[in-house]
C-alpha cells in the first residue's frame, strides 16, 4: 500500500516542479527576446498576462496632440545622438 502511494507522491511533487521550471525557462526567454526591442515594463506585463497579448493589437479611438517647437528639425540635425538638454 505505502509503494503505490509514494509512487503518486513522487510523480506529483515531479510533475509540479518540471512544470515550474520550465515555465520559468519560458518567461526567461520571452524576457530576453523582447526586453531588446519593447520597455521592460511592457515585458513585464506580457510576461505576467500572456492572456492580454493579441497578434494584430487592437483598435481604440485615441486622441493625440502634436506640438510644433519652432526650429527643432534645424537643431535637432546639429546636435548628436546622444547630446543631452537640461530639463
């Protein structure tokens, strides 16, 4: 009777930690492919709610305000990339 038993406990505490592990292995890897190209924050999300991800995104009426400064295209082409402006 104690052999049966321990062979079911063996194979659940087994099967839970292969699990673990590789879904651990997973997250890791979908971390480093997108942390190269998107925000941490936004892996993070992706990460922890695979459920929100949609291929194709989704479609939402926005507004956005766009602001002209004067001469920032003519000052922007004379500054380097990493040039940094006081706040």
């Amino acid at each position: 009777m104690v052999s049966p038993l321990l062979a079911v406990v063996v194979s659940y505490i087994g099967s839970t930690v292969y699990n673990y592990v590789t879904e651990r292995k997973q997250k890791v890897q979908i971390k480093g492919m997108f942390s190269q190209y998107v925000n941490p924050t936004v892996v993070d999300e992706i990460v922890n709610h695979p459920e929100k991800l949609r291929l194709g995104g989704e479609r939402k009426e926005l507004t956005v305000f766009f602001s002209d400064i004067e001469n920032f295209t003519r000052i922007a082409e004379k500054s380097s990339p990493n040039t940094s402006y006081p706040s």
